[in-house]
C-alpha cells in the first residue's frame, strides 16, 4: 500500500521535472539502444546494447507471460491499461536511475565498472552518514533479493515448465541450470554481456513471433480489444463467462503492481547494468536504458494481453500461465502454442537468473569487497539448484519483501537527487543543440 503509490508518484515527478523526456526523445532513445553498438570515447565494460541486453535479462521475465495473464484476470482488460500508465512514467524513472549509476561509478582496481544506487546514494547525497546507511542497505537487499526473486522462483519456473513440457525431472533441470550459469557468470560482466547481447534478443523475438501471429489472425479484433481496455479501465468489468467482474480499484491495483514486477522500475537494479556501459555521458546511456521499460511493458506485455482479449479466453476463469498458454493454444495451429509459452518461460526466468547474478555480485563487492566474490558465486549455483527441487511459498514471500526494501532507499535517493537529474539532462542536450556533442 506504500510502495506502490511512491512508485507511481516518484515517476511522475520525474516525467514533469524532466518535461516529458521519455515522449520527446522516445525515437533518438530506440536509435542508441538498438543501432549504435559502441562509443568511441569513455569508458566502460559492454556496450550501450549489452548494458540493454543484460538488464532486460532480469526483467522480461515470467513477469510478462505470468503477470499480465494475472493482472487480467483479477483486475480485467482495464489492468493492461493501468499497467501502460506505469511503465510511460517509469520510463523516467528508469532513465533517472541509469544517469545517477553511470555519473557516479567508480574504477575498480581490475579496471571494471561500479555503480548502481548504492554508490549513487553514498556519494550523491549531501548527508553522507545518511548517504552511506540508505546506500548499505540497498546493496544488503539486492544481494540477498538475488537468491529469491532472482534466483530461486525463477529456477523452480524453468523446472516445473521443463517437467510439464518434457518429463524432465527437478534436479536433472537444476543441475544443467547451475552448470550453465557457472559457464556464463564466472566471466563476469564481460561474458554475461556478450550472453544475454545474444540470447536475450533470440527470446524475446520467439516469443513475440508467438503473439504476433495470433495478433495478425485476429487483426479485426484488435481495435475493439483496445476499446475494451480503455473503457475497462475507468468503468470497471462486468462479470463474463468464468470471469467474475472487477471494479476500476481492482483493475488498478493489480494493472499497477503487475506492470512495476515487470519492469522493475524504481528498483535500481537495473542502473547496476548501466553502469557498465561503455560511454562518455551519462544521459546517452540513460536514453538507452529508459528503452528497457518501454520494451518490456509497453511492447511485450501489451501483446500478451492482446492476445489473451483477441482469443476471448479471458473470460475462463483461468489465471496465471495457464491463461497465457490458452490464449496461444487457442490462437496457433497444432501444439505451437503450448510450446512457445514453455519455451519462453524457461528463456525469460533463466535470462532473469542471469541478469540477477551480476546485480548481487555487485552489491556483493559494494559490502565485502571482491575477495568474496567466488564464494557468493558458489553460493548463488548452489540457490539455483536448491530452487529448482525445493518447494518455494516463503521464497516468493520473502523476495516480495525484499524487493520493496530495495525500492525505498532508491526512491528516495532519486527525489534527493531529482536537481543532479535534470542538470544533467539539461546540460547534455544544450550541448547537442549547439553542436558540441554528436551523441
């Protein structure tokens, strides 16, 4: 009840202070995430598109397939809309967080980059015992986040969506889990970079392909579904087939807190992964990173629930993945669609675990240095073993916790710091006006 209206406000505070950025520079944002593939000057670890890639690694997850087919059917197609409100203003609170990782990183002595809320909140903040206590803390939930949400829930999705599809036993799955991730995350930065710059866009483009084709076959329907989730949204829904109504509270609260578990805005984590990038401004890798909310919740989600509206099964009385499996075993030809929701699942939840390994070793190294390094590592397998066998109810709880302690000390360090924000942002784009940078 707290953390989701200072998510929603924070946001908009942003979006206003900024004077609607993620509208006004929306396309130059999609041309330096996508096209321009590395800065001649600055430096960094990765590329802006690896920095991308490596953070949508965590947060295009079952978020997308589960969350929204969840939000639907609890709040009715006016979640979908409620979910597009937030991701438009966490948009800017993306962006906000990927400029203060990238101004405040450090070198470290192998010559790698830090940075993330934890170095932002130390060293920006005007008040550094403050600075220092909200900057532990974050770094303290983000590495012990890492194992649940991060880790632990994902891995028993890939098992159980492994067993139903193949037969394939728990720990078969979470051994190959674990070797996989010791295979990529032993790397570091580097390797997780060039992983998720290829595995990530192969996901994400099978499972759209999936949508697209059930979109493309019900294109007549597609303007009266979008009618719907707007009309929904301010009216609420009436009770339908197994669907059992909800008001527009409802079609709000769930559209809201399903849309911030998707994107991940207001988090931090992923200005841990624009920290690494390779640039000399820290408002271009701001741009890019900002693309990361849009993508995940404006693009993907918005097709997941289309194809659930297009199909009409959102009136079964389903919910969760098997809502969003219905929909595509309704709209595609043969077994593809149970196929394609369980391949997904299994790509989204350990592209997550990727993603999420390299958030907990930096907030890791923030705390203890980098001498422990390889035992959090050890460790962190060993989660994702345990994950995949174990069952999991006060994982999910714990991780929902822990995941709203990680946003508070963000939040608040990103209104504290909302002036550094808009200097930047401002200052950057008077020099492209005046021709002085050429982005």
């Amino acid at each position: 009840m707290l953390l989701i209206p200072l998510l929603l406000a924070t946001g908009l505070f942003l979006t206003i202070r900024l004077r609607g950025l993620q509208f006004r520079r929306l396309g130059p944002a999609l041309h330096l995430a996508l096209l321009v593939r590395r800065e001649k000057e600055g430096s960094g670890d990765i590329s802006h598109f690896q920095a991308l890639m490596t953070a949508m690694a965590a947060t295009v997850g079952t978020g997308n397939i589960v969350g929204v087919a969840t939000a639907i059917a609890a709040g009715g197609p006016g979640a979908v809309f409620w979910m597009w409100m937030t991701g438009l203003v966490g948009m800017a609170t993306k962006y906000g967080e990927a400029l203060l990782s990238v101004k405040y990183r450090r070198t470290n002595p192998d010559g790698t980059q830090a940075g993330g809320p934890m170095y932002y909140l130390r060293d920006g903040l005007r008040w550094p015992v403050v600075g220092r206590i909200l900057g532990g803390a974050f770094a303290v939930f983000t590495a012990v986040a890492a194992f649940g949400i991060g880790n632990m829930a994902q891995s028993n999705s890939v098992a159980d969506a492994l067993h139903h599809a193949t037969g394939c036993p728990a720990w078969v799955s979470g051994l190959m889990m674990a070797a996989l991730l010791a295979a990529v995350t032993f790397g570091g930065i580097r390797a997780i970079g060039r992983f998720t710059g290829a595995f990530v866009p192969v996901m994400i483009v099978i499972y759209m392909a999936g949508a697209g084709w059930i979109l493309l076959t019900h294109l007549n329907q597609i303007p009266a579904a979008l009618r719907l989730i707007v009309e929904s949204a301010f009216t609420g829904t009436a009770a339908a087939g197994g669907f059992l109504g909800a008001g527009i509270m409802q079609a709000m609260r769930f559209g809201v807190a399903r849309g911030i578990f998707s994107n991940e805005s207001g988090l931090g984590s992923a200005g841990i992964a624009a920290a690494a990038a390779h640039t000399a401004q820290p408002v271009r890798q701001a741009l890019v990173s900002m693309t990361q909310t849009f993508i995940d919740t404006l693009v993907v989600c918005t097709m997941t629930g289309l194809c659930i509206l297009v199909t009409g099964v959102w009136q079964s009385g389903q919910s969760g993945a098997a809502l969003t499996q219905q929909a595509f075993d309704s709209g595609l030809p043969g077994a593809w669609g149970s196929w394609i929701v369980s391949i997904s699942l299994v790509m989204f939840a350990f592209s997550t675990i990727i993603g999420w390994s390299y958030y907990g070793d930096r907030s890791v190294e923030y705390l203890l240095g980098s001498r422990v390094l390889g035992v959090y590592r050890l460790l962190f397998l060993i989660a994702a073993f345990a994950g995949a066998v174990y069952s999991l109810e006060f994982v999910w709880a714990l991780s929902d916790l822990l995941n709203g302690l990680m946003a508070l000390p963000n939040l608040i360090g990103l209104i504290l710091l909302s002036g550094v924000i808009a200097r930047e942002t401002n200052r950057y784009f008077n020099k492209l006006a005046a021709g002085e940078d050429r982005g």
